[in-house]
C-alpha cells in the first residue's frame, strides 16, 4: 500500500537531490525523511534511491514512481479540497423527494432559506407520493424524502430503518359546492355527506377516506379520482361531488365555488421528512431537514 505521504517525500527527495534538503523543504529531520523511503521502498518491494557518498539517483521504479506522483497527490489535494468544502457546506449536493403538496408549500420556503444560508449547496426535486418516495429513499434515488402518514393508519413501523424528522400535523378538511346545504356548516360528521358522489385523492388518500367513511358506517361512491389537488377542487366547484383534502394542500389553491367544513371527528396525517442513518450524518442533508423543520414551524 502506497501512502501519500511516502510520495511527498520521495518528491522532495528527487527534487532536492538530498535528504537533508529534503527534510529541509518538508519541515521535519533528516531520520525522518530516511525513515518513510525505507517504508515506501517496502512496501513497492524495490529500490527507489541509489546512494553512493553524496550522490543519489533515482532508479527507474523511482523515476516511475515520481512521475506518477504528481498527477496523485493533485488528484488528492482536490478530493481533500472538495471534501473540506461539502463538509463546511461550501458545496454539495441533496436531492429532494416530495409529494405534491409539500412542493407548493414546505419545500419552496425550506430551499430559499437553505440557498441564503449555504449558497454552494445544490438541491434537487422530484415529485412522488409515499410510498414511492420512501422506496426511492431507501433504494438510494434521494437523500432526502418528504412523506406523510395517517395518524391510527397500519403500518406504524414502516419507517422504523430510517431518521425520521416530524415536522407537522395536518388536518384533513371537507370541500362541498358552496351551494351545497352543508356549505355553511361549522364542522360536520363524515356520516352527513353518506350519500354524496365523491373525489377522492392519491391512492394512500383515496385508502383513508374509504377507510374513515368505513368507520362512519359507510361506503363512499367515489364518481372521480384525481392525484391533481387544483382538478379535486375544480370538480366539486363544479357541484359534482365532494371530498376531503389535507389543509396543506388548500394553501397553495384558491377554489372557487367551494366551501370549506372541518370534519368530525378530526382526521389528521404526520408530515415528516426522512432520510437514512448515514445520509442524516452529512452536513448538507442536515441543513435540508433543519430548514424544511423551520418552514414547517412558521
């Protein structure tokens, strides 16, 4: 095994001609220098100095051995200087996964303040629901994946391998024409809305809802699906039917035609942002979580 710091020695050496002046140029002695050729002589298995009085040469595995140096120690100094800077947040890289309603909201507050902080740092976004985006986490395809779950739902331990970072709760909320009759309703129970045509969300949403009507006592007649939350809104704008949408996902629309009605009992999902053991150690992945935790706070 080469080391780097045979290599700077032996460079000195040949360009200096001595070990002396070589130990001179590197700041340490002369049985220093002497010490690490001997090892670097060991560990290539063969001469690289010819010593004769006060002259010395270089042997052709040394003459080889130093012009390869160069190039190496090069190599070294900027993985060194690139490393210092991911490290010190003077560069790197995070790439981002969110669901759609994360995108309008959380991420683009958490990215301007990362940018203003840390300007060398380069982020990237893709859009997928859970649990594509916890598969593309733990598959390596990001580092960092914006994800929710609903409170009471299966799978508790699903992420039970990974950091998990809480950022908010979210309530989920009723849309219905605002003509409809409970359009100007404080709060209803789900059972009020048994007999309407329905628009349900993404498939995890769309699970939740049959799941929460279920529970109610029954079973929704969903007319309309759509992960578009703007189409969801659209639709029940049109009187077509009604839905249900996290209160996240209604901050980045304005609905026309749609009234707003809390549901009881109250249906809320966990807004997190995950990342890997390892991955939650770099300094650029830990300054993402910090700021989407911030921009989930305000």
């Amino acid at each position: 095994m080469i080391e780097a710091r045979h290599l700077r020695v032996l460079r000195a050496v040949a360009s200096t001609g001595s070990f002396s002046a070589a130990a001179r140029e590197l700041g340490c002695t002369q049985p220093a220098v002497s010490q690490q050729m001997k090892a670097l002589e060991a560990s290539v298995g063969t001469p690289l100095l010819i010593r004769t009085g006060r002259e010395m040469w270089l042997t052709q595995a040394g003459e080889a051995l130093v012009r390869h140096a160069a190039g190496i120690l090069a190599g070294l100094t900027a993985a060194e200087e690139e490393v210092a800077a991911i490290a010190g947040l003077r560069a790197g890289r995070v790439r981002l996964v969110s669901f759609p309603s994360g995108s309008s909201t959380l991420v683009p507050t958490a990215l301007a303040a990362l940018r203003d902080a840390h300007p060398g740092t380069r982020v990237s976004l893709e859009e997928a629901e859970p649990p594509r985006s916890v598969r593309m986490l733990r598959e390596g395809d990001c580092d960092v994946a914006l994800a929710f779950r609903y409170e009471g739902a299966a799978g508790a331990g699903e992420w039970d391998d990974l950091v998990v970072r809480p950022l908010l709760s979210d309530r989920l909320v009723g849309l219905v024409p605002e003509r409809h009759r409970l359009a100007r309703a404080g709060s209803v129970a789900i059972g009020d809305l048994a007999g309407e045509p329905w628009i349900a969300g993404c498939p995890r949403c769309r699970g939740q809802l049959v799941e929460v009507c279920e529970t109610a006592g029954f079973t929704p007649r969903i007319d309309f699906a759509t992960d578009d939350y703007p189409a969801v809104a659209g639709l029940v704008g049109a009187g077509l039917g009604v839905a249900v949408l996290p209160q996240l996902a209604l901050e980045s629309l304005r609905p026309r035609g749609v009234r707003t009605v809390d549901l009881e009992p109250a249906v809320r999902r966990e807004i997190v942002a995950l990342t890997l053991p390892d991955l939650a150690q770099v300094p650029a992945v830990t300054a993402t979580l910090e700021k989407l935790a911030a921009a989930a706070a305000r």
